[in-house]
C-alpha cells in the first residue's frame, strides 16, 4: 500500500471509492504476475490533492485519518485504473476510420492524405482537436504520443484542447517534405524552422510534450531526416516517434529510396533518430539483428494491432520482442487503427499473440495500457500509476454495462477474468467515468457513483468489488 503511517491527511484533500488496480512493475506475461508487480484492494481509497495522488490503500484503514468533512466519491462496482495511454495515435485521422479495401501505401493516397490537408484550415483544426480529446477521454485514455499533420496550426491546436481539459499529451508536427501531395508537404528547412518554434513553445508547458515526428522515411529526404536528428540531438528530452517496418512494399520503397543503408531501421540509426526516447510504431517485418540494435538503443516499438490487422499489413511478434530485450507499448493507431479504445486494442493484441503460437495475459494488457505505456513515453513518473506525487490520472470501469459483459459477470470469479472480460468484450460502453488530475472529465450518465461527505469514523458498508 502507498499509505504507510497513521498521520492524518491534509485538509482539502478528496477521495475516490471502489476497487483499485494499479501495476507497480511488469508482471511478466504468464497465468500469475509477478510478486510485488501489482497492487489490488477490493474496497479502496484513492486520496488525491492538487489534482495528484497522496495515497492508496483499504478505505476501512483510511477513512478514519480524512478530515472530516473530506468529499468521497464512491464508485459502486467500479474497478478504478490508472488512465489508458495511447503510444501512437493520429488526431487528424478520426474521419478516416472504418475506410474500405486498402493496404498502406494506398491507404496513405487514397483517404489519409486527402484528410489531412483539411487541416490547413485552423478553424477545422481546432474543431477536430476538441473532438479528439473529447473521444479520448470517453474511451479511458487520458494521455498520449499523438502525430498531427504538416501543418503548424494543427499541433497549436490540439495542445490547446488538451490544456482545457487538463490532459498531458505528447505531439508533434509532421516533417514531410517529399512524395506527398504540394498541399501536405512543407520544405526541409521550413520543417525545421516550424518544428524548433512549437517545441520551444509547447515542451514543458504545463503537461504538454513535443515529439519529433517525421512521418516515415519515404517523405522525408535525407537532408530532412539530418535536420531531424539535430533536434533530436540538441533536445535529449524531447520524444521521436515516427513509422517503421509496417509493410512489405513500403520496407522496399525505403530500399529504393536509401540504397547506402543496410536497412530499414539503419535509415533511422544513421540520422540519429534511434534511442530511449524514439518510439517506432508497427515493427512488424524486422528480424533478429534489428531487435538487437532496438535494445542496444533503448529504442520502443508501439504495437498496433487494430490496424495491423485491418490494413492486412502483419502479425507483430510480440514475445520475440520481448526476449530480445526490447521495450514495446500498445497503440491504437487511429485512423488505420479501428477504435480509440484500450480495451479493443487490448483484444486484438491477444488475437494478433494467438494467431503467432503466443498469448498476452490480462495482466501484461493492462500494465502496458497503464504503467508500461507510461514509461515507453518516459512518464512513469508523472502517470501510469498510483504512487505518491502521480497526477491523478485515471478510470473508472464498470463491468455491467452490456449484455455481453452483464452476461459474464456470474461467471466470473477471479480478478484475472474479471480483466479479462473487460479487455475481450469491454469497449466505452465499460468506462462509467474519466478523471484527469483529479478533474472528473467524463462520465456516463448512468454511471454508479455517489459524492457523499465523509463522517469523522468509517463507513460500514463496502464497496463492491470488481
């Protein structure tokens, strides 16, 4: 537990009721996690000040130390979680989800890219910001490495709409100065230019992060992803993320195109673009030896399932990755990606492992939608779980939101399946509400919670477990 004394908390201090969940460490990937990986109270509290967490542990200990008079808000049936965090994901794609019979390369020509140049237009931008962060929030997930598009204004917009809703994102501006249409493309050095302006303006304003995005090594030349690697170089704390090893026919285009390099990830490790702060998302078609260079880098992969799966493009190897060392984290790749959803993307992840000879345990889906993609995006001290001085990020589940789920709850008798329902069968119909730094920001309207003043001794009746 993460309350350890008897001291009394301080005044102004809140509570949150219901059944708690957060990973303190990786539970591994079999039946049983880790000792000492996983912290669970069926009747908990979550005590919060400032909008960060002070502490967690059994409510019948820690409702005598509250002030009197402290709000409790008691989640009935609710499991409570960390926020969902997304390592990859594309705010100006939302329109482009569920769009029919395409692999990559023509999926980028046909719907993507057309999509995008909408963003020219800032009112359109700022519009498609709100509705991203308002849809992310319904989901659960409550932070992110987000690509926007080429344009400036698209980037301004979306740290706008996060800041209002309290929300730490990681973003950045597409570097694309070739093999995209004149109304996406920008130029080498205006790439540069616009990239250092909104990294000087947004990394470190509040919770805002910048990351370097070049969109993936075919639309940006070699004096492009020069320039890249000097940002990345002259700001050590600031994310890279960009594409990588997604498709068949893109990793030979990257052939044609950088003939000098060995491969793939070599393009990348050549400009500076690979270390612990560069997330690549896909890494599908790779072998041993870039798993190699991955660990020896500290370099994270994003496995995307949902749009591995729709756009055809393959299977990632989730447990060779593993073994080789490797630090992968969950994504929903919205908008080749099918849902905004953690709980979706969980379950297609269990099928992608299926599918390979392998699994993905409850227990490790949810520690990399939490902890582990907290510190994929080296924010595992600010998010990802309950610790003491955490913002107060996080989730509220509710297992009887729909017939399927409501259908499963008798049959479920172990916390290990009652996650398990919830990340096979689980979509936004399974989060009653979204907090972010203590905010509430989201809630269904018939989700089960009753703020209530807290007497001077503790309330007799539990919560329901999860």
């Amino acid at each position: 537990m993460t309350s350890t004394t008897d001291t009394a908390f301080p005044a102004g201090s809140r509570a949150h009721r219901g059944a708690l969940l957060h990973f303190l460490d990786d539970p591994g990937n079999d039946p049983e996690p880790r000792d000492g990986s996983l912290e669970y109270v069926e009747d908990g509290l979550l005590i919060l000040q400032n909008g960060r967490v002070v502490a967690t542990g059994p409510a019948q200990e820690l409702l005598p130390r509250m002030p009197e008079g402290t709000p409790v808000t008691h989640w009935q049936g609710g499991l409570i979680l960390p926020g969902f965090i997304d390592t990859h994901v594309h705010m100006p794609q939302l329109g482009v989800m569920a769009s029919y019979g395409a692999q990559l390369l023509d999926w980028l020509e046909t719907y993507t890219f057309p999509h995008e140049a909408r963003f020219s237009d800032g009112d359109w931008a700022r519009a498609e910001a709100l509705r991203f962060t308002d849809l992310l929030l319904a989901y659960g997930t409550t932070s992110g490495l987000v690509f926007c598009t080429s344009h400036a204004a698209s980037v301004d917009a979306l740290f706008e709409a996060a800041e209002s809703r309290g929300m730490g994102l990681t973003a950045g501006k597409v570097m694309m100065d070739r093999n995209a249409p004149d109304n996406l493309t920008d130029t080498t050095r205006g790439s540069y230019d616009d990239s250092l302006a909104l990294l000087q303006k947004w990394h470190g304003h509040g919770r805002q992060r910048y990351a370097i995005t070049p969109r993936f090594a075919a639309t940006s030349t070699p004096e492009q992803l020069t320039l890249a690697g000097k940002l990345a170089a002259d700001h050590p704390d600031v994310m890279v993320q960009t594409h990588w090893a997604e498709n068949t026919g893109e990793i030979q285009w990257i052939s044609d195109l950088f003939p000098e390099r060995h491969s793939y990830l070599d393009v990348y490790d050549h400009y500076g673009l690979l270390g612990d702060h560069t997330v690549l998302a896909h890494g599908i078609h790779i072998d041993d030896r870039d798993r190699q260079r991955l660990a020896e880098t500290g370099t994270r992969i994003a496995f995307c399932p949902t749009s591995n799966t729709f756009l055809g493009s393959g299977l990632f190897d989730f447990r060779s990755a593993r073994e080789a060392g490797v630090t992968v984290g969950l994504a929903s790749d919205v908008g080749g990606g099918t849902s905004l959803s953690m709980l979706t993307t969980m379950a297609e992840a269990y099928k992608v492992c299926r599918l390979r000879g392998q699994t993905l345990t409850p227990w490790q889906a949810f520690y990399l939608a939490t902890l582990g993609n907290a510190r994929v995006l080296q924010q595992a001290d600010q998010t990802g779980s309950f610790q003491p001085g955490r913002h107060a990020d996080f989730v509220v589940l509710d297992e009887g939101t729909s017939p399927a789920l409501t259908m499963k709850q008798p049959y479920s008798h172990t916390l290990a399946e009652t996650l398990f329902n919830l990340m096979i069968l689980g979509d936004d119909r399974a989060i009653a509400a979204t907090v972010v730094a203590g905010e509430i920001r989201y809630q269904r309207p018939d989700s089960p919670t009753a703020p209530t003043p807290q007497p001077s001794h503790p309330v007799s009746s539990p919560a329901q477990g999860a």
